[in-house]
C-alpha cells in the first residue's frame, strides 16, 4: 500500500517560510539540499514523519501563481479555538473558526491561514473523520 510522504510548494522566501511554519505547526527543517539553480528544504514536526519540501529557486523574483487547482493543505489540531488564539498572538492573521454540522452533528470545526507565499491552509480540529 503507497504511503504518503511529503507535499512540495514552491516558495519565493525561504527564511520567511521556514520561520512561518515554524511559528504556525512547529514544522522543522529535517533536511536541506542546496543544487545548482534551487534549493529543497524538508520541514516535519516531531510528532510525524510527514514532510512539507519547499522548492526555493534561486534567483527568482516574482511571486508564484497558485492556478486555479491548488485547493489547501490541511492539519489537525486538538484545540482549534486554542490554536486560533495562539496563531492570533502569534501575528499570523488566521480567518474566523467556522464549523459544518450534518445531520445536526458537528462534522467539522476549523480555520484556514494563508502562508507568505499565498498558500491557504486548513487547521482542523481532531473530530469525526479528521484525525
């Protein structure tokens, strides 16, 4: 069975990414690879062996374009309305705590978060289907 191992993102800044991340998931840098005209950035937290690659190409000045398929990433949190404080102090803008409810059931409760690049990212909280 294939097990999923890490997602890549294109990204302008690394310093900026790596510490936004770091701030919003505790993601680490696990390992860097520098090659010729870019660089690949592993991040993971401790808890997971899942990893974020950032794809930094050198010398580019423009940010990236997110088409018209990219949807978001998503996490899962114990606490959401914990972590959305916690990212709130932390300056990093996060939207309102929404929630779906089905069938008169809480189905989810989450918020998203935009990274330095423009990527959107879904913060759930541990429930139902999303462990």
């Amino acid at each position: 069975m294939a097990k999923p191992i890490h997602s890549m993102i294109r990204v302008l800044d690394e310093a900026r990414s790596v510490d936004f991340y770091a701030r919003a998931f505790g993601m680490r840098i696990a390992d860097r690879y520098p090659f010729d005209g870019f660089t690949l950035v592993y991040l993971k937290s401790e808890e997971d062996d899942y990893e974020l690659e950032l794809t930094i190409n050198h010398g580019r000045a423009e940010p990236y374009t997110h088409g018209t398929g990219y949807g978001h990433i998503a996490v899962v949190v114990p606490d959401v309305r914990a972590e959305h404080a916690r990212f709130a102090a932390e300056g990093l803008n996060p939207e309102p705590v929404k929630e779906f409810h089905r069938d008169g059931a809480l189905m989810a409760r989450f918020f998203f978060v935009t990274d330095p690049d423009g990527y959107r990212i879904e913060v759930l909280e541990r429930h139902g289907r999303y462990r």
